[in-house]
C-alpha cells in the first residue's frame, strides 16, 4: 500500500492549498493547489527532499522558475510564481487540464497531417519568443510529454509548452550549454556528442516529434532485441538516416514531408535557422497544400455513371399498388377518438 503524500493539504507561502498530486518527476512532484486569495486553481511543482539538498537539482530548478517567467506566449505554460518555504523549494504555475500529446497519440495513433499541423505551428510559436527572447533560452526537451493539449471555448487543440527545466539561456545566466540532457529518442546529434546548442537542437527535437505524431513512432526507435536503448538511439540519431516522411506517411503532401525531413537533418546547418522560419515555411507549405487539394477537387470531372443517368429516358413512375401499404397508412390519419 503506497504511503499517503505528505505535501497533501498543507498551505505553501500561506496561500496554496494543495489538493491533491497531478503528476511526479525524478526531482519533484506537481500538485493541484488552491489560491486562497482568488479561489481558483492553480499547479505547483516542489522538488523532492532529497532533490532539495542537490545543489545542481536546485539550480535546475531555479533556472526553469527564471527562464519560464521571461515568456509571455499563449502557447508557453504561464509561471505565476515562485520561492522557498519552510526549506521547500516551489514553483507555481497555471492548472491546465487536458492531455500530454504523447497520451493522445497512445490513444488516437497517427494523426490527419491537418491536425498535427495545428499542434506543431503553436509549438513553434512559443520557441519563436524563447528563443528570441534577449536571454535566448532553448528549450533542450521538446517531446510529446512536455507539449500539453486542451481544448479551450472555441479552440480544439490549444497547445502549452511545459517544462523549461533544463532549458538554457545563452544570454549570460552563467549555466552551461553544453553536456549530455534531454531525452533521448528527441535528442540531436549535437545533445550526443556534448557539443554547444542553439535553436536548431530544439526545432530537431521537434521534427522528431512531427514525425512521431504523423507515423505513430518515432524515426528511429531500437530493435526490440535490443536490451537497452541509450547505444543504439546514440547511433541513430549520429549516424542513421531517418525515414523518409513521404514513404512513411501515406497521404502527406510531399512539400511538407520534406519539410519535416529538413528539421530532421544530422548537420544544423541544413535545418531552418530559427523557429520564425520554420514556421513562416511550415505555413506556407499547409497553404500550398490546402490549394493543391482544393485545385484537384475542382478540377475532378463529374462522374461517368450520373452523365449516363442523365442522358437515359426517365423511367415510367411505378403503380400505385407498389407502395407499401404500411407506409401509406403511416400517413393516413387514424380514427376519431369519440
């Protein structure tokens, strides 16, 4: 029998009721608390006790309250506050509910190329402002368990970018920019090799997670004799060439099957320099394609059978008496009640 959470009805900073646990992590645990002042729920990440006494976790954990604060976008989780009490290290941020895109394409398998469109232009939309924000934060864990997906009055699919834990600014936090984090079936060649990172590591991460949302799995997932995973995706993602989109998404417009396949390109250099281009390219290309279906369709000629049903002589009505008596009697009123 698991042990009762000990964070369970206790106040934070005099004003966060917490309720109940939402979700956990290998440093901390997220619960569902209530702002006392202004009744309504909130999200409140606390690191782990033995977390708290790591002086890298605290860091970590401090970097995602700073880094996450600087963004304002829609599609990035709102941070409402953060600090230490009583020795507990918290985070708080808006309650959002909905699900983890990665439990959506569990449940639903491959997405309509529409569909994942949607999804993957709001993502980069909220890597659009980190990464040009003057801090110059790159995420460093894009994948489908950090995209949160709700739907909101009027909007379905409304995208939130969670988790800018191990997210680093380039714009002078003192925090390095190099080493070996993320996860690795999103990681990019550079992540493997220890190398430094920029907005390209992140909008590779995200050509995997397109792939994956679009196919059902990643582009590279290991055997399954393998018995571990960490040397073989090492490998792939180095030195294997990943599918190509267009032979493993039937359907998909071949304009963005290749787009995909940039983003998924072993040398930064041959992938979009920032997440405003790979957007502005991602929408034209939707547009494009949208045209093209809609050119096709207009110009499909009308079909054989109806142009011989037109020109054959109408045949004549059929009897009265092939009318099904019941029916007829359906529409007959019945004897007055006296």
């Amino acid at each position: 029998m698991s042990q009762p959470d000990t964070f369970t009805g206790r106040i934070i900073a005099g004003k966060y009721a917490i309720k109940e646990r939402i979700g956990a992590g290998g440093m901390g645990a997220v619960y569902r608390a209530l702002h006392q002042q202004t009744g309504g729920d909130v999200a409140v990440k606390v690191l782990h006790g033995t977390a708290a006494l790591d002086d890298h976790a605290v860091k970590r954990f401090q970097l995602e309250a700073q880094n996450a604060a600087q963004l304002r976008h829609a599609n990035t989780i709102r941070v409402i506050d953060f600090g230490i009490d009583e020795g507990v290290f918290y985070l708080v941020m808006e309650h959002l509910v909905g699900h983890a895109l990665n439990d959506l394409i569990a449940r639903q398998g491959p997405f309509p190329w529409r569909r994942a469109v949607h999804i993957t232009r709001q993502v980069l939309a909220s890597l659009w402002e980190a990464h040009e924000h003057p801090r110059i934060i790159i995420h460093r864990d894009i994948k489908p368990a950090n995209i949160f997906v709700l739907d909101q009055a009027g909007t379905r699919d409304h995208v939130k970018v969670l988790d800018f834990g191990i997210a680093r600014s380039l714009a002078g936090t003192g925090a390095g920019t190099q080493g070996f984090i993320g996860t690795p079936y999103y990681m990019a060649p550079e992540l493997w090799k220890g190398e430094l990172v920029d907005a390209r590591t992140d909008l590779y991460a995200l050509g995997c997670v397109v792939f994956e949302m679009l196919a059902g799995a990643p582009p590279f997932v290991p055997p399954p004799s393998a018995t571990e995973v960490l040397l073989p995706l090492l490998g792939m993602h180095c030195h294997d060439a990943p599918p190509r989109t267009v032979d493993a998404v039937a359907g998909i417009p071949p304009g963005l099957a290749a787009w995909v396949d940039r983003l998924l390109k072993k040398d930064r250099a041959e992938r979009p320099p920032s997440a405003r281009e790979a957007l502005e390219e991602l929408d034209r290309l939707a547009r494009e394609a949208d045209l093209g279906a809609a050119a096709r369709e207009h110009a499909r000629p009308p079909r054989v059978a109806l142009q011989q049903d037109a020109a054959a002589p109408a045949p004549p009505p059929a009897p009265a008496a092939a009318v099904a008596p019941t029916e007829v009697a359906a529409l007959e009123p019945g004897p007055a009640v006296t």
